[in-house]
C-alpha cells in the first residue's frame, strides 16, 4: 500500500464523523494483501465519508474496514448493522456499540461516563437539547429510519468540539441516493403489562393523537393578562380567583381509567431520485415517521431522611400511563459536480411528545395518614435542523470544505396539573374515612399548576482547509464557531383555600372530595374566594447561551512504513452566561448569575503502528474538557416527571478539564471479523456530580475536587460458515463486547466546593473519598448471536445486554452519610428476526422483535444493610412487535 493510500483510508472515518457528504467511489487496489484478505463475496454498501479541509477518499466496497483504517479509535454503526439491532431509536441502536449504555430516555454514556461527557453531533455540526436538564440531545428522539449511520470515537482528535469527555457520537443522515427508490412501511407492538390492560388517560384535546393541541392548553385570557402585567401575585392587587376560575376542567384535570389500552402503532416512509443537471448530478431524498405508543408502569417510590435507612420519609406506589407519540421528517438536496465537488442541504424535524396521566398512593413519616396524588402533564418536544455544507476540490492537493447550520429546539408543558387529597384515618376526623383535599398548602390536601416553556437557537459554522505536502504528509487547518442561546421559564402557582374552607354549613362542608375539576369549577372558586399563589417569585425565567471560538491546526503523516501520527492542537475561547429575565415590574433583589468566560490549549496525539498486515497498535493522549450544562445553573427549581425528582441548579459550577491517555491492540484477521483489547485512564479536574440536599431530597450540582477512571475493553466479532441451507448460503455471526470501568472521587478533608446558598464549602460535607462517579457501570457486555442468509435478506439474531449496578444520585449528606441511589439494569434479552420475500415483483422486509424477554424491571434503590429503600422501581414488560416494509 503506498503511503497516501494508507494515510487516505486512515483518515476516511474521522472525517465522515466531522462534516457529511456524500460520496461513493472507486475499490482501491493499491493492496492486494488487504483485498485479499477482505474478498468475501459481501453485498456492497455505500458509505457516506469526506476528509475536512483534504482530498476526498471514498469507497464504494467495504473490503477496507474504517475502524482499521481510521486514526482515531472508533466504532461504526452501519444502515445494516442499525438494521439488525432492530431499534426503532438510534439510542437503543447505540447501545449495542462496546462501552455504550443507555441511561434514562435516550442518554448515551460512553464508557461509563455520564451524558455530560457525551458529545452528540448531526452530519459533524451541533445540536441544541429539548431538555430542561440537559445540554445534549436525548438520542432517543432520532428514529433509526432517518439514520444512515452512526459513528462513536472515543479518542480526541482536534477537528472536534473541546468538549469530548467519554466520546463522540456522529449521527449522519441518509443522503441523495444513486437509484431511485422508494419504501413505505408500518409496524405493530404491544407489551405484556401495558396493551390491552388497564391504563390512565385524560380528555387533553380531540388532536392529541397528533402529538399536538388543538388550543386547549392555550395559557387562559386571566392568566395571559397577569403574566403580561409584569405584577406579582404576592402585592394583593391581583384578582387571583378569576385567573383560577379559568384554569381547572374536566379536560385537563379529569384523570380516568383506560380500559384495554390500545395496541401501539406506528408507519413511516423514504423516497429518493436523482438527475442529470448540467455538469452535474442533482438529488434529494424525503423521509417522514409517525408512531404512537403507550406504556404503563407501576412505581415503588420511597425516601429516607436517616442515614440507616431505618425511618421512611415517604412510601408511594402508583400508576403512570404515558402516550408517546413521535413525528419527523428529513429532506435532503444534494449536488455535485466536478471533480470531487458536492453542495448538500439536509432538513430534518422531530416533534416527540408525552401525555402522561398518574395517580398514586401512600404515607409520609410512617404514620396512618394516606395520600392521594394525581398529576397530568402534556411534553411537547421539538427539533428542527438545517445545515449546508459544501466540498470543493481546489486543486489535486488542495481541498476546501465549508459548513453552516442553524436548529432550534422548544419544549412546552403547559398546565402540568397536580393534586394532593388526604385521608386521615383518624376517628375524631368527621371526614376521617374519606379522602378530602383542603386546598391548604400541604396542610389537609394540596393543588398546583405549572407552565414550562423552553426555546433554544444553535447557530454554527465551519471551515476545514486540508493540503498534502508530500507523499503520507497531509497539514489540515479549521476554525470553528457556535452561539447557543436558550431562554427557560418556569411559572409555578398553588391553589390556596381559606382557612374555614371546610366550615362551612354541613350541607357543603364535603366540599373538599370533590374531584378536582369540580372542587376548583368557577362557581365554587368564586363562592369560598379559593386563590391563588406563586411559589417562585425570585428567579422564574432565566436566559442562557455559550459563545463558543474555536480554530485547530493538525499533521497526518506517515513516519515510516506502516508508522503513522495524527497530531493537532485546538484553541478554543468560550463565554457562558446565565442570567434571570426580569418579568416583573419591580425587580428582585438578589439575582443568581453565572458568567465563564475560559479559554484553552487542547492538545491530542495518536500514534498507530501496523505490526503485520491486519494487525495494530495504537496510543492517544489528549486534553479536553466537560463545560456545566444549562439547567444545572439555574437556581430555579424543577420537577423531573420521569424520576419524580426535584433538582436545583448551582450557579457557581466551572468547567471541568480531563486528561485522557489509551493504548489498544486491534487484529482484523477476516473481513468484518476483528478482535481487540484496549486500555484507558482519564484524570478529572473538578467534575460535577450531582447529590441530594434537604428534607425533600432536593437534587443538585456541585464540583468535586477531582476524579479517576480507567478501564479496559475488548471487542470481538466472528462470522462462520455453516452451508447451504437450501434457501442459500447461511452463517453464524456472534459478535461480543465486555468493558470494565472503575473510578472513584479524590477528596480530602482540605478541599472545599462552592454551593450557591450553602453555609458549608467543606467538600466532605457533599462528596465521600474513593465514591464511583454517577452513572458509571464497572461492566458493561453486548452479545449478538445469530443466523443469516448470505444470498438475500434473512437474519435471526439474539441480543444480550448487560451493565452492572451504577450510581444514579448520592445519598443525602450528614454524619454519618446516606447510602447512594444504585440503579440495577441487568440483564436483558432480545430477539429480531427480519425476512425478505418478494409479492406481486414487489421487495417486501418483515421483521418481528421480542424485547426483555427475560421481563427485566426498572430498579433504582438505597441499601443499608438488609434494609432497602426503592426510590424509583417498577417491572417492565415483555414488548412484541411486527412490522412490514415494501421498496418500490
């Protein structure tokens, strides 16, 4: 192989994670070893790949695996391998990738570590989050049509965003297409606990189906008239009975048994088609989802304020019904021309929204009192993105590549409804067997609403200019530049009787059982002067955005035969800023701000070394850094309808920095057949870890002094051929991935930590020495068993996953300490068999999925001793589905 050969194939894949394009060329031949080696008879498959700022090198056969080839360690995820997976989410689809694991709905951890060090990109270029809490995109919501495949590095190089703790994520959509095509298809599921069994809903609007609303959660004229006055409901000048008296009804408040919840459905599309244009060839692509799916669990939800676990605070179980319904499309325009020339324009919206009805019962500090709670809320979730990015081939050594893009995410919730009746068992109670709900601030009964609105812009953009001095010798420069801005509100009212609500003459004084459209109905608000209170005065809104410079310059070279270094250094100079938005007349005295403003040197280097042909050695070492994400600043509360959890944010947080270093052995003895072990180590300077603080188990954000990690993995996949079946030619495919991780906190009595409000700096008062970092798994294993026919589509495949226990939240702080909240994912087994057939000259693709077969349930828990607290557990069921392609 000659030196630009080698140094072209090494670079092939780094750079399909930076900038998308589309490209499909010609077999190289220059090594015969290598096409030997690789010169099974596989269909082909067309890979989307570019070099920022070179030349572009492109295959249009997989006889060169880019996970040989590549710089970088990286792991590929393929339209065919997605396939197999059988993921309607690229998230689950991910999880499948050695040392990935799924956390949450849609959260990515790389090795362990948490979202926060997870990178997420779109065709190289940023994306903003929909979620209160985050700053990264919750993958979850990228349904795997849309997809053509995805890329995870896991070492830094310098073309990429500082930000790169775990690993990157490169999600690159489906591009303009050779032949014309066009596929339409649907799907059936249902799961054992939730379809045709019993679940809870509410009316909400007649176009909720849609994942929209028809106007029915609209803010009402009374409240939208307050919210516009700029008073406060705490001066007495607002009439708060008349905002209330428009805000409670049999349509959002009404929480009603779902007999034989319905069966989730779910179809989508894709289309694509190009033509000649001038010196040209001009094409596009079209895609759109839509699916709807309902789930219901059961949650045991405890909470212990003793360090031993022995007196609980609360003891809830309930029942969540969410109805999810997912909508998107993508369209992409593409052109190219010369040699080597392409522009390409790519469009994509996801609109992902939960209807959530729960109810639940239980008792607080262990006494006979029961509690009724019921909430309703309605998550609309949205993202739209548009990006363009142009290849040029300026000269045969000189290449130019420039990219911009905008996207906009939004999450609403209006009129999250909550309710609290009390049932005080009590003889001496005249309402004692009943539950009655007092409107009294927790005091005899409870009621609330909120509004949530979130809105954030991401503008980015891009150059690469990429030259090759000499034969193996390729210098590439870039620059870089993003501006988030996101602005979050939070309106947050109790309901307020007064205090003879109950007195009143016995023909009424049952008042307070009424459900709860009725006990706040117009006339009733009006009749007992119920009003109204806002909970959160001080900071209700606040507006956030990072500015983000960055320019990098970087050597690919081939020293010596078989040799090769990718060495770089990326400047990057960065503003974060969050400040409350003023929205009332008189502003408040104390404001809680964060203002960062850093800059950083990051170097990385990576030497690999070909032992033989097929066989490798690598080495890296890198500096990168972890900034605080948005909502982990706002000192603004927030309930999380997912866990059930308050969070605070931490407006003194700072940046963390880490130190990576990694060495691996990689042999790829047969095509798409491959075995490597590797190990890692990263250094952590101030990371941020969440703990728990408060009677009510408040989560929040601190910088612990320092942290460590390392590990190892290994990666194995082996094809074997078991003859003709009579159909075709079958194998066996058996591909497994094992990785360890341990890390621990470094703290001492000496170091302090910075807590907005709090009397204590003292570290040891919220992090303990030698803890593991939140969200780590010491071991995580993917395995995939199974059948398929090399002579047309049929697979039949067995998918195993398993992560070991994993912090989720530190236990309360005291002395002596809480035990940590430990979730237990376990076990779980998957079975995906997809068959292709023709009908009538028609392509036709069925598949059948059978997911948690062994039924694994959801546990998040405290364990002190024999003593366990369930903060968040619940089972969950055996899911089936059945779904039916046609390509045209």
């Amino acid at each position: 192989m000659s030196t630009l050969s080698r140094l072209a194939g090494a670079l092939l894949l780094t750079s399909a994670l930076t900038v998308p394009s589309v490209a499909f060329a010609q077999q190289d031949t220059s090594d015969a070893a290598s096409d030997e080696q690789t010169s099974a008879d596989q269909p082909e498959e067309d890979l989307e790949v570019s070099i920022p700022g070179g030349e572009i090198i492109v295959t249009g056969r997989r006889d060169r695996n880019v996970e040989q080839t590549a710089n970088q360690v990286v792991s590929v995820l393929s339209t065919e391998q997605i396939a197999r997976t059988g993921e309607g989410n690229i998230a689950g689809a991910l999880s499948r990738v050695t040392g990935l694991s799924v956390v949450g709905k849609g959260f990515v951890y790389v090795r362990g570590l948490g979202d926060r060090y997870s990178l997420a990109l779109l065709n190289g270029s940023p994306l903003p989050s929909p979620e209160p809490l985050k700053r990264v995109v919750p993958l979850d919501m990228f349904p795997t049509g849309v997809i053509a495949s995805s890329l995870v590095q896991k070492s830094y190089s310098v073309n990429f965003p500082g930000e790169f703790g775990g690993g990157v994520i490169n999600l690159t959509t489906k591009a303009t297409p050779q032949e014309a095509f066009l596929t339409i298809g649907g799907g059936v599921s249902g799961d054992t606990i939730t379809t045709f069994s019993d679940g809870l809903t509410y009316y909400g609007s007649s176009s909720d189906w849609t994942g929209f609303d028809n106007g029915n959660r609209d803010i009402p004229p009374a409240l939208q008239a307050f919210l516009d006055s700029g008073d406060r409901m705490s001066s007495g000048d607002v009439d708060t009975s008349a905002i209330l008296a428009q805000l409670v009804t049999g349509r959002n408040a009404l929480v009603q048994r779902y007999n034989q919840t319905p069966i989730n459905f779910s179809a989508n599309f894709s289309g694509g088609k190009s033509w000649t244009l001038g010196d040209g060839e001009f094409g596009i692509i079209a895609g759109g989802g839509y699916s709807n799916k309902y789930s219901t669990r059961q949650p045991l939800q405890q909470s212990s304020l003793s360090a031993d676990l022995e007196l609980l605070e609360t003891d809830f179980k309930s029942t969540i019904t969410d109805q999810r319904i997912v909508l998107n499309g993508l369209l992409g325009l593409g052109y190219e021309f010369g040699d080597g020339n392409r522009i390409r324009l790519t469009n994509l919206y996801v609109h992902d929204t939960i209807k959530q009805a729960r109810i639940g019962l239980g008792q607080r500090h262990q006494t006979d009192t029961d509690f009724f709670q019921q909430r309703t809320g309605f998550y609309e979730r949205q993202l739209f993105d548009t990006q363009i990015v142009g290849e040029f081939k300026l000269t045969p050594e000189l290449s130019l590549q420039l990219r911009g893009g905008y996207a906009n995410s939004k999450r609403k919730a209006p009129f999250e409804l909550f309710f609290e009746y009390v049932r005080t068992n009590a003889e001496a109670d005249p309402f004692g067997q009943y539950f009655v709900n007092r409107l009294n601030n927790g005091n005899g009964g409870d009621g609330g609403v909120t509004f949530s609105d979130l809105n954030e812009d991401l503008w980015s953009g891009g150059i690469d200019l990429g030259y090759t001095l000499a034969e193996g010798v390729r210098v590439s420069v870039g620059g870089a530049y993003s501006d988030t801005s996101r602005t979050s509100s939070r309106r947050d009212f109790k309901f307020l009787a007064p205090p003879d609500f109950m007195g009143y003459p016995e023909v009424i004084s049952g008042i307070g059982m009424l459900r709860p459209d009725l006990l706040l109905a117009p006339s009733v608000v009006k009749t007992f002067g119920i009003s109204m209170i806002e909970t959160d005065e001080g900071n209700p809104a606040f507006a956030a955005g990072l500015k983000n410079w960055a320019g990098y310059a970087k050597v690919e070279a081939e020293l010596l035969t078989g040799l090769s270094v990718d060495v770089g250094v990326r400047y990057e100079d960065a503003q974060l800023d969050v400040d409350p938005i003023q929205v009332f007349n008189e502003p408040t005295a104390i404001a809680a701000s964060t203002h960062l403003k850093n800059n950083y040197w990051l170097p990385a280097a990576t030497i690999t070394y070909e032992v033989q042909p097929g066989m490798q050695l690598r080495a890296s070492a890198s500096k990168t850094i972890a900034r605080p994400q948005f909502r982990e600043l706002l000192n603004q509360p927030y309930y999380d309808p997912d866990s059930g959890r308050p969070y605070l944010g931490n407006p003194l947080l700072v940046d963390s920095q880490l130190y990576n270093a990694e060495a691996r052995w990689e042999w790829y003895f047969a095509r798409d057949e491959r075995v490597s072990v590797a190990g890692f180590y990263k250094k952590i300077d101030k990371p941020i870890e969440a703990f728990v603080a408060g009677v009510d188990l408040t989560t929040s954000y601190a910088n612990a002094p320092e942290a460590q990690l390392y590990g190892a993995e290994v990666d194995l996949q082996k094809y074997v051929n078991i003859g003709d079946w009579g159909d075709g030619n079958r194998r066996l495919m058996a591909s497994a991935n094992y990785t360890f991780t341990k890390s621990k906190l470094k703290v001492t009595a000496a170091d302090t930590v910075q807590f907005y409000g709090a009397a204590s700096t003292v570290a040891t008062d919220y992090f303990r020495d030698g803890a593991p970092l939140t969200g780590q798994s010491d071991h995580i294993v993917n395995l995939q068993i199974g059948l398929e026919n090399e002579d047309r589509l049929s697979q039949q495949t067995f998918l195993i996953t398993y992560a070991s226990d994993r912090v989720v939240s530190r236990g309360l702080n005291g002395t002596p300490p809480q035990p940590d909240v430990i979730e237990r994912p376990g076990v779980q087994l998957d079975f995906v068999a997809r068959e292709g057939f023709k009908l009538l000259g028609t392509d036709l693709e069925a598949k059948v999925e059978v997911r948690n077969i062994l039924g694994r349930g959801h546990e998040e828990y405290q364990q002190f001793g024999d003593r366990r607290v369930d903060v968040n557990t619940y089972d969950v069921g055996t899911t089936y589905a059945l779904s039916l392609s046609a390509t045209f």
